[in-house]
C-alpha cells in the first residue's frame, strides 16, 4: 500500500485537497511556505511527529481542519505552497532548461547508497548521505531531470540511545511505510515495478518505491518481498552491513538492480553519476548490456565510460570495499551466463596493483568513468597520490581526477530566523542568487544588533531542544539523574556554546579537546567568561573504536568536574543537526589529517553564522580565509597534543574575550565581525548550487551532448 494512495482517501475539503500531495513531496521540507502550512494545521502534532506531515496529516482531527479553512493566513500559505510545488515540478526558466535548452531530453541518473532527504525517511547513516541528498534537492531547484537511485531501507539507520555506563544502544524500529513520503513506482503499463536481479543461482525479486522532491525523483529498492527467501528480504533491510558477502550481494543489488529498475521505469539516462564505490556495479551491467547486444567489450567499456562520473570520497585504502574473486564468482554466476562469457574481463576491470585476486569497486568505478571527481582540493592530492598505480606514467599533477569541493543545500540548512535577515537585507530574492559572491558582499549591512539577537534566538532554541530531549529522557526512559545532567540539564542559555556533531569515529578524535582536564575545567568554568560543549554522533554499529570514543566523552559530560557543561545529546539525525549547527556558537572540528575528504558540517554551520574552529583538512584547507574562524594548528607530526594545545589556546585567548567583550549595547562586535565573514565567504562558495553547477557545466553537459551525436561521429573517449 502506498501512503500518498492511502493519503488521498483522506476526506478533505476540496479547498485544501492537495494537502496530501504537498505533504507526499519532500520539496517540502525547504520551503518556508510549506513548512508553514503543515506548522499552522497543528503546532502540537507538528512537533510530537519530529515535522513529519504525512503522518500529521493521518493523525489530525477534524476540528483542526475545521480551523484551518476558516483561516485565510493559512489559505493564503497554502495556496502559495501548491503553487511553489508545481513550479518545482516542471521548472520553467530554472537554470538547467535556459542554461541548456538541447538538453532538456537529457537525464541524468545518480547513484548512492545513502540519501538524507528528512528525518521522516531513515535512509541515511552520515555525511555521504546529507550530500547525495542536497545534490538532489538542489538538481531540483536548478532544474535538472534527474533521478536518484538507492535503496529502501525497511529498518532504516539505528536510532542511538546511550546506558548509564556511557555505552551505545542500538534501536531498530521497522519504518511504518504509511508514515512516510513514499509511493510504489508504477511501470510505464500502470502496474507496481518488479524487477529480478541475478543473485548467486536465483534471481532475486526486487520492489521499486519512488520518492518525489520537485522535480526530481528518487528510486528506492527494496528486497523485503514475500518470494525471496527470509535472509534475502533482510538484505535491504539496514544500512551498510558489515559482514563482506552480504555487503557484496546488496552492492549488486544497488548496481544491477538500479540500472534494470530505471530501464523497467522507462527511463533513458544520459549520464550515470557513481557517488562513492558502492555502486560501481552499475558499470558492469551497462556493460553487460552491450555486450549482450553484440557489442565488443571494449567498445561497450568505452561507451560506458564516456557517460559515466564517478566521486570518490575515501581517503583511506581500507575504506573502499574489495571483494575476493571467489565471492564474486558466488554471487554473479548468473550474470556471467548473460555477459557472453567474459568473467575474466570484467574481474580484470576491478583488479589491480599486484593484487590479483581482489576486486576493488573504487578501481573498476575510477576505470569506467571519464570524469573521477574528489569531494575538495585537499582530497584531490591525496587521492592522486593513493591511486598512481592506476596512471603508472603520468605526474601526479596530471591524474585525472577533479576537486568539485563538496557545498550544502542553502534553503536546507538555512536557521528561519537567518532567512529574515537576508531576506530584509540581502534582498526578497536572496534564494535565487545565493551562489553569486557578490550578493554576500552586503552581509556587513545587517545591523549588528539584529545579527546578534538572532544568533542568541537560535542558541536558546537549541538549548529548549536539548532541555527537553532530557525531560524526555528523564520521564519516559528511566534514564538516571546523572544521565539527565549528561543530556544537558544544566546548560546556560547565554554561555559561548561549543557544538561538535558528527559520526563517531576514531580518527574523528570527539574527545580530543578532552585531552586534560585540569585544563579543560579551567576553560568551561572560568567565572566570567563560561564555556560549553554540546556533542552527539552515533558510532557504526560496528566499529568498536568509535563506540569506546564515544563512552570516554559520555563519562565526561557526567563528570562533576565540568560543572554539567558538557552535554552529549543522543541519537544524532538531521534533525539534531539542524539544531546543532544553526544553535551554537562555535563550530569544532578536530579529524586526524588528512582523513577528513571534505566534512559538510562546518560549511552549514558557517552560513548561519557560526564560524568553524578546525583543523586545516576537508573543505576547511581551502575554506579559511584568516577571518572566517579559526584554524587549529597540529605542529610538525600531527600528533594530539600539540593539537589539543592550541584547541585549548585559540579558545583560552582569542575566541572567548571575542564572544564575551561586549560594548555598551552588549554587542560583541570583534565576534559579529567574524560570524560576518563566516557567512560571506562560505554561504555562496560552499553551496549544493555551486557544486551542483560545477557537475553539470563540467560533466554532465558535455557527456550529454556527446550522447546526443550520431554514433559514427563519437570520437573515442580518452582519445
Ligand atoms: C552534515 C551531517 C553529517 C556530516 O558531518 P561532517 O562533519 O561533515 O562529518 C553527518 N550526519 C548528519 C546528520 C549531518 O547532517
């Protein structure tokens, strides 16, 4: 049963009856318009369903419709929301048609394992997921017909609680598919789209759920069917398992099955973006296509490859998933039967630097893609430098891989109360020119009086958030006293607040600043000028390292000795994140260099106002102008201490007397000056916009265009 069907049996006045379609599009979650509507419907219910509006819509009573018709501020909303929403759809003069007009044909289909769209849909663990997500939601402002495919998972990411002995609880709640924006995907005849993909010796039955965001849409496979067998219907049951066969077989799911699911669809793509080497095996069945269709194997790689980004976001060799050949023989006997005999050359695709017997999905995705893109500039070295072998003859400046430096979805992340504020100086129109650096360039115009206030609104927004993640805790979760202050209790609402929120994971380091505490007490109770530190983050299930990381930091937001200003707030999502980054005054990023390929926080953090306080790594190594936030110096061996010295130094003299020296107004004026720069030089640099932009100008367009000729006159790529 799909939830919009279900949905729209819901008896509505007919003045509001797209209600439902409003709430069954996920475009919905960044406009201020539509937010607005199902927020005025029933404030309450608003806020008891996390802001999910297919569920308040089949929780609400009928008084509340009732109210909401006689309201013409709410009718006026919603007419505003509806028109938004067609225009979303079809676009007209968004850049992608204008910029393009031969192109409007083209599609553009685009991989991952993970998207974070909203809360309402667990389909995301972290990162790789918050920016597959804002690809599509800003494909979507832009304009771009493009179609994302990944995985419906039925238990979705684990939601985090921690034991009073600081250790991490899992919790997985099977996803009700009626609360959520989801719909069956109808094959062109009408009926629900069924696919099989070849799985060792069976064929395995594939569901296919389509998501809507404007003008984009999302592809979502699902296992759990009654025909297969009880562990094949788990295998897309949760995110990233660990165990290699199982991992294996849901990759050729994702691979294999996102292709057939989109050819059942009846969609042609024109150009096939990989984000991450998950999905590699995309490459194989496209291939396996041609082949199948006469073509030599050559000519269908190089087919493949003219048409193919790829996006790399690991730099750790151990990151990218390798399977052993044995198990790929295991679980593609089937498929070998159809690629006319070619096991060998397509296990050589995957193969290489002496390692003979490993097929790695990072190498066959860098070999079948014309345009390999790294997620920033700092990330482009050194995945030229990890992958040489594959260019055994050419310099390391001339490896092509691209930086396309990761950005975030502007209208996303965006704090209300920072809208007002660009809206009244920026101009009405701030949203539609947000990558043009010469619009930030009137930020010094809003007064620093009402930057300020909004950036205490936001702080104190947080707080009430966290406060009542902790009553909820307290009443409905036995949680203990102690656990109670950890949650964040005994937060300030005026404290400089110190935000740190991401995955848990070693190299991460969540509890470096925690290094000594003698000295860290010192900062956090220091009479005049008091510091706080708000941290969450889930650890992979696992990953026994990050779990540990994380119950050093939960056993010091109970110790007495931080006074109750370290608080650890539990089952991190987007929504926590919004919070996070749009409420605190700071934002810290500490990872071992160079391990963090890009890092999305800060960029979110910054365009709200909230400068980063960073090591020189990720997006942050190009992103620091000087007067933007703060870089943590590591010193010559990158080792913790004289990392967590300076951490301890920049705060002890500079940031503190910066927050807490106040004029006569009670401004701080030195700390308005940087949250300035902060939102200046990264709002329009850092944004989904200019990546999204960046992709298209220089990848998708010209592998469009080239599809778009006569095949004789295709020149060879790489030629
Ligand atoms: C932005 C975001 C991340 C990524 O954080 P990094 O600091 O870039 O690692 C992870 N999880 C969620 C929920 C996010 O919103």
């Amino acid at each position: 049963m799909s939830s919009s069907s279900e949905l729209g049996n819901l008896a509505l006045p007919e003045r509001i009856g797209r209600l439902p379609e409003l709430a069954c599009d996920l475009s919905w979650s960044w406009s201020c318009e539509a937010r607005e509507v199902f927020r005025s419907l029933d404030y309450p219910l608003w806020k008891m369903t996390a802001h999910n509006p297919v569920q308040l819509l089949r929780m609400i009573a009928p008084e509340q419709v009732g109210r909401a018709l006689n309201d013409p501020a709410f009718l006026a909303a919603y007419d505003a929301a509806i028109a938004r929403m067609d225009g979303a759809r079809t676009a007209p003069g968004s850049w992608w048609p204008s910029r393009f007009p031969e192109l409007s044909g083209s599609q553009v289909a685009y991989f991952s394992a993970e998207f974070a769209i909203h809360q309402s849909l667990p389909i995301y663990a972290g990162g790789l997921g918050v920016l597959a997500g804002d690809h599509c939601k800003e494909a979507s402002d832009l304009g771009i017909p493009l179609v994302g495919v990944g995985f419906m998972y039925p238990m979705g990411y684990f939601h985090q609680r921690v034991s009073a002995e600081g250790r991490q609880i899992e919790d997985y709640r099977r996803l009700n598919y009626d609360d959520v924006a989801v719909e069956r995907a109808l094959a062109p005849d009408g009926s629900p789209c069924r696919i099989q993909v070849p799985l060792g010796m069976n064929n395995l039955q594939v569901a296919v759920w389509r998501v809507r965001l404007g003008r984009v849409a999302l592809i979502l496979l699902d296992t759990d069917v009654p025909e297969n067998a009880t562990w094949d219907r788990e295998l897309s049951s949760r995110l990233y398992v660990s165990e290699h066969e199982a991992r294996l077989r849901q990759e050729i799911v994702l691979g294999v099955g996102g292709v057939r699911a989109l050819r059942a669809l009846g969609y042609q793509p024109a150009v096939w973006h990989l984000n991450e080497g998950h999905t590699s095996f995309v490459v194989l069945e496209r291939i396996r296509e041609l082949v199948e269709g006469g073509e030599s194997f050559l000519a269908a790689l190089d087919r493949v490859r003219s048409t193919t980004v790829f996006t790399t976001h690991t730099p750790v060799p151990a990151g990218h998933d390798a399977f052993p050949f044995y198990l790929l023989d295991n679980q593609l006997a089937l498929f070998w039967q159809t690629a006319g005999a070619r096991r060998n050359t397509f296990l050589a695709l995957g193969s290489h630097d002496g390692d003979g017997n490993l097929f790695n999905m990072t190498v066959v995705a860098m070999r079948g893609s014309a345009a390999i893109t790294a997620v920033s500039r700092r990330h482009q070295q050194v995945t030229r430098q990890m992958w040489a072998s594959l260019w055994p003859d050419v310099p390391e400046d001339r490896r092509p891989i691209s930086a396309y430096t990761n950005g975030v979805h502007v209208p996303t992340w965006i704090a209300p109360a920072m809208e007002t504020l660009f809206e009244r100086w920026l101009g009405a129109d701030w949203r539609d020119r947000h990558d043009d650096p010469g619009l930030w360039e009137r930020i010094p115009d809003i007064p620093d009086e009402e930057l300020w206030a909004a950036r205490q609104l936001l702080r104190q927004h947080m707080l009430d958030f966290v406060r009542e993640r902790g009553r909820r805790g307290w009443t409905g979760e036995n949680a203990s006293p102690v656990q109670v202050l950890a949650a964040g209790a005994l937060l300030d609402p005026a404290s400089l607040t110190i935000g740190f929120a991401r995955r848990f994971a070693e190299y991460k380091r969540p509890d470096l600043i925690f290094r000594d505490h003698e000295r860290l007490a010192r900062i956090l109770n220091a009479p005049r000028r008091p510091v706080q530190i708000v941290l969450a983050g889930k650890a992979h299930p696992a990953d026994e390292p990050g779990k540990r990381a994380l119950q050093r930091v939960y056993t010091h937001a109970m110790d007495p000795r931080f006074g109750g200003r370290v608080a650890f707030v539990e089952d991190y999502d987007l929504h926590v994140a919004h919070l996070l980054v749009q409420g605190c005054d700071v934002w810290l990023n500490n990872p071992r260099e160079p391990l963090e390929a890009s890092g999305t926080s800060g960029m979110k953090a910054s365009l709200n106002g909230v400068p980063h306080l960073s090591v020189a790594d990720g997006w942050w190594w190009e992103g620091y102008t000087g007067s933007n936030g703060w870089v943590i110096e590591t010193g010559q061996d990158g080792g913790e201490a004289a990392a967590a010295e300076n951490l301890y130094r920049l705060i002890e003299e500079r940031i503190a007397p910066a927050f807490y020296t106040r004029d006569e107004k009670g401004v701080p004026r030195e700390w308005i000056r940087m949250a300035k720069e902060a939102i200046r030089t990264v709002a329009p640099r850092f944004s989904a916009r200019r990546m999204v932009k960046q992709y298209a100008e220089e990848a998708y367009a010209p592998m469009a265009k080239r599809a778009l000729m006569p095949a004789a006159v295709i020149p060879k790529s790489g030629a």
